[in-house]
C-alpha cells in the first residue's frame, strides 16, 4: 500500500510561515537573507532572484562561477 500524504500542499508561503514561527521550528538561516528555497548556492534551478542573493551572499563564489563561464564559452 503506498499513502500520499502532502499536508501543506495547498497552503500559501504565508501560512507555512506563520505556522514555522508558532511551532519554534528553527529554519535555515539563508530563507531570511532572501532565499526562496534551500538548494546549492548556484542551482540550475533557482530563479533570478535566489541566483541574485546567493550572489550577494557569496560573492567569492560567484566571480569563480563567471571566471567558469568565460573560459568555457557558455553561459550558466
């Protein structure tokens, strides 16, 4: 027998939120510097914005990543 069960599937960001801070849960540090989700710094996966905000918050680590694409010809 295989169960699905998605409890917060249907709820808004605001009430994963708000249901987050009520319970004490501690959360990753990275979501109030900006970040939308939690994955690599540079994931393929992230929007602009994220992409944007890991940059700020490692900027060693993105010049490396546009020294990579220059020398590869290719852009991420």
């Amino acid at each position: 027998e295989v169960v699905t069960w998605l409890p917060i599937l249907h709820w808004t960001e605001a009430e994963v939120w708000a249901r987050i801070k009520a319970s004490g849960v501690r959360y990753h540090w990275a979501y109030d510097k900006g970040l939308k989700r939690l994955s690599c710094s540079f994931c393929v996966l992230a929007s602009r914005e994220d992409l944007e905000c890991a940059a700020r918050l490692r900027p060693d680590l993105a010049a490396e990543y546009v020294a990579l694409e220059a020398e590869m010809g290719h852009r991420f």
